[in-house]
C-alpha cells in the first residue's frame, strides 16, 4: 500500500505550476468575470491545445461571422467576408 502511494505521488510541482501560469495569463483584470467552466475550457486548449501558429483560424472565424442573430461587425460587407474566408 505505501509503495502505491509512493509511486502516485508527483516528484516535481511542474504541471500543477504550467495550470497556475496558464489561469494567470487567462483570467487577468479584464476577463476577472469568466464563468468557471468557460475558464476551464480556456485552460485546456491553452496547456494541451495547437499552437497557435499551427491552428487554422478560417472555419473558426467563418462559423464566428455567419452564426448568431446579432450582426459581429456593422462595417464589414457580408458579401467581403464570405468571399475572402473560403478562399
């Protein structure tokens, strides 16, 4: 039984630090209000998620323009925005 814990028991506070680092750089002065389960889901695509000169933001920013009932960006041409994201 104590070699069980023994082998359980984490020898370095690295990852528990990379979590704290990670919620300091997420929930800063100006998002104090983040729901608890927004900050988590933050928190794991900011430890475990691409970087982000791997992700490809297009079908991102597509679903972000055309979905919702309000209008994302009053001075942008809808017809612009569709054009230039499905190239």
């Amino acid at each position: 039984m104590l070699v069980e814990i023994i082998l359980v028991v984490p020898t370095s506070s690295a990852i528990c630090e990379r979590g704290f680092s990670a919620m300091a750089r997420i929930k800063s002065d100006w998002r104090a209000s983040l729901q608890p389960d927004m900050l988590n889901r933050l928190m794991a695509i900011s430890i475990s998620g691409p970087a982000v000169g791997e992700y490809n933001c297009t079908r991102a920013l597509n679903l972000w323009y055309t979905g919702g009932q309000r209008q994302r960006r009053p001075v942008f041409d809808d017809e612009y925005v569709e054009e230039n994201l499905n190239d």
